[in-house]
C-alpha cells in the first residue's frame, strides 16, 4: 500500500488566498477602487494632452487607432458614457439575480453543502468586479467632461473614452463567460466532478517532507491541555509543518485532540502536550496559531467531506420528492473513484516526526470503515427500493475489492457493506426473481 500522506503542502500566504477564496466581498470592492483609480488618472492623462496641445500646439492623436474613439463619438462623448453607465447598472442587476437564482436551485436540487462552490467562483467575483469597475469609471468621466461652445477650451477626452469602450467590452465578453459557467455549475454533473477533482487533489501526494507513520504506544510524560480560547467553529486547517517544527522547537509531542471537520465549542481541547520537560512560554498562543477554526467544512484538509458533499446529493435524489435514481448511480461512480484513491492511502491515526525521526505531532483521522460506512449507508437505506442503486452499489463492491487486496481490516468493512446490501434488497423487494434482478451488479444501472 502507498505510504503517502493525505495533507498536500499549503503554499504561500494560505490565510490570505483562503480569504480571498471564501469572501465575495474583497474582489468587487478591488474593483470599485481600480474603477476610480483608473478614471482619475485618464482625466489627468486627457488634462495632460490639453495643456501639451495649448502650450505647444503640437499634440495630435487622432491619428492613433486606439485613441480614436473620441473622435467618432465627437461632442456626444458624454451621452456615450451615460449609456455605458445605465449598461453597467443592468448588467450588475442581471448578474446579482442570475447568482442569487443559482443559488436557490444548488440549495434546493443538490445540497447546502455545494454552495461554496458558487460562493469561490471566480467568475463570478471578477464579473461582478470589472461592471462595478466599469460603471464607477464611465459616472466619474460623466462629471469631468463638461461640454462647452468653444472647441479650444474642451479637453478632448481621448484617454477616458478609449478606456471606456475598452472596459465595456471587456464586460460583454465576462457577461457571455459568466452565463456559460453558471449554467454549468446548474448541472449536477459538473458539480459533482468539481467536488471528486477537488477531493482527489487533496488525496495526492505531498511534494516532499516525511510521510506520516503509526504512531507510537506513548509519547511521554502529559504536560497539558491548549484549549480553543475564541468562539465555537469547525476545526477546518491544520498546520502540520508548522506544529511539528513548534513541537521540536520545544523537544514535545502533541497529540490533536480533534478530527478535522469536527465542530469545537469555546474551551474545547485542542492539544495535548506530552513531554519530558517544561515546553517554553507562550506555547498554547503559538499552536493555536497554526489551526484555523470556521464556521463550516472545507476541502481543504477534511478527507471525508467530498464522500460527505456526494452522499448528500445522491439521498436527495432519492427522496419521494425528487425520486431521480439516475443522478444518485451519477453521485456512486464518483464515490468510486474517491474510494478507490483511499484505499491506497493509510488512514486512521499518523505520527508526524520532525527532521531527526522524533515523533512530533499524532493526529486522528477517519478510518477506512468510516469512510466506507459514510459513502453507503445512507444510500442504501433511501435507495434499497431502486435497482439502479443496489445494482451500482453491487458493482462499486466488485471494484474495491481487488483494490484492498488481501488486507482483511480493509475487506471487512466491504463485507459488511454488501450484507447490509443484500438485507435492505430482501426487505424491500419480495420476489426472489426481483432480488436477484436488483443485486446483480451493473455499473450503469439500469442499462
């Protein structure tokens, strides 16, 4: 079995790209701030080109096809920006209800849970971005050109209307992207793929440091506890590198009290500090520095989350209300592929050692039969009544096997799971021709 560790490094500033990941407020506000930025310095540019015109009498820029654009629209420049601006404002309005209809349909066909990946979409963030930039830029130069009856005292304004056909057509062609990917992230399909392809990324292999190992029987003497000291949340990161070097930093071992994922309230313990001497001052600020505590799940550390995400559109695909099979055999073909990356990956306990072999850090994660247990039981227990789903169910069994292998504390749990498979068919299936119609193994199905 591959020795290889569940966590991929975090790169550089991850607090930062975390933010700018999960806030849709940061990027239409940079927008806002470049929209006025950018016309305050067209106006300055154009007022150059006037005074240089004036002084010298020399500065001719009609001829450059970029800078035409003033010519065309001649003295209706400023109606032109007008129009622009009414546009943006359209625009913003369409964008916001495309978003928030989005939105409604992922909560209510899908799951709560998928809603982040609208919420990251960046897509979304620059559209909404470049229109506020576009209609902050196009009201500002509204107010700076004045027309006035003597040509030689009107600053021409060729930066600021080239900018601006620019920007709108920047805008239109963000508006068709943004429409294409929303409509995109309404299938269920495509959402399922970015929840497998996010998932599988971080099962892959970390690009170096030392693999995670079982841990030890003892790792010392107990020193204490470091509790969480700000408000309830979700353990959702962990810093491996950063508390083994703490850890070794201060010659102890600490054990992770909690799962990733697992919901913390205010004074619950986050660490165990084991040793044989007095760790340093002020060793509780610095670990819980290296956790990060939110207010749901993420994709980033928690291995069980994607099977978590795919479970739950598979059973409200089952519901009476739905009653969509199809899309729940959909949602099985991608807990295949999750569970056949796990099965080659060591799961449940690690011990995290630093550059000298000490071991530094034991964290507790998910089993196999945990995650097993995860992505069937509840598809089971909603979908023992379609034979698309025990069908599937049979055959995703089938291909796991020879991926465990021999390894009989890994067989059992699929074990098990096909003799919950075979009780739910008997229960909710009578005729014994239907049974065997329902636990052959198909993996589309039904045909």
């Amino acid at each position: 079995m591959a020795d290889h560790a569940l966590r991929r490094r975090r790169g550089r500033c991850p607090r930062l790209r975390k933010r700018l990941r999960e806030s849709f407020l940061i990027v239409p506000l940079l927008g806002i701030a470049v929209g006025w930025v950018t016309a305050s310095l067209a106006v300055w540019t154009d007022e150059l080109i006037y005074e240089l015109n004036a002084r010298w009498g020399s500065v001719d820029l009609q001829d450059l096809w970029y800078l035409r654009v003033a010519e065309d629209f001649g003295a209706a420049a400023k109606i032109a920006m007008g129009t622009m601006s009414s546009a943006m404002l359209t625009f913003i309005g369409v964008v916001f209800s495309i978003t928030l209809v989005a939105l409604q349909m992922a909560a209510g066909q899908l799951s709560p849970r998928v809603l982040r990946l609208y919420v990251e979409s960046w897509v979304a963030k620059v559209t909404l971005a470049v229109f506020l930039c576009t209609f902050l830029y196009t009201l500002r130069l509204q107010k700076e050109y004045t027309a006035t009856d003597d040509p030689d005292l009107a600053v021409v304004p060729y930066v600021g209307s080239s900018l601006a056909m620019t920007l709108v057509v920047i805008s239109l062609v963000l508006f068709v992207v943004y429409v294409h990917a929303t409509i995109r992230m309404m299938r269920v399909t495509h959402v399922m793929d970015r929840v497998t392809k996010e998932a599988l990324w971080m099962l892959r292999a970390p690009s170096g440091g030392p693999a995670p190992q079982e841990p030890p029987a003892t790792v010392g003497a107990p020193l204490g506890v470091v509790r969480l000291a700000g408000p309830p949340g979700v353990l959702q990161v962990a810093d491996i590198e950063a508390l083994v070097a703490t850890a070794a930093e201060d010659g102890v071992t600490l054990r992770l009290v909690p799962r990733i994922g697992e919901y913390l309230a205010s004074g619950a313990p986050l660490f165990e500090v084991h040793g044989s001497g007095a760790p340093r001052p002020g060793l509780a600020r610095r670990l819980r520095r290296a956790v990060e505590v939110g207010g749901e799940r993420t994709m980033e550390q928690d291995v069980g989350y994607g099977l978590r995400q795919l479970v739950d559109i598979a059973v409200r695909a089952l519901s009476p209300a739905v009653n969509d099979p199809t899309t729940a055999v959909q949602a099985l073909d991608r807990i295949e592929v999750l569970l056949a990356r796990l099965a080659r990956h060591p799961l449940g306990r690690h011990a995290h050692t630093d550059a000298a072999g000490a071991v530094r850090l034991v964290e507790s994660g998910p089993t196999w039969a945990e995650l097993v247990d995860l992505a069937l039981t509840e598809i089971l227990l909603y979908g023992a009544g379609s034979p698309q789903v025990t069908r599937r169910v049979a055959a995703l069994l089938d291909a796991l096997a020879p991926a465990v292998g021999p390894d009989a504390p890994r067989r059992e749990p699929l074990d098990r799971q096909r003799a919950r498979l075979e009780r739910a068919v008997h229960a909710a299936t009578p005729a014994a021709a239907a049974r065997h119609h329902s636990l052959t193994p198909d993996r589309r199905g039904v045909g």
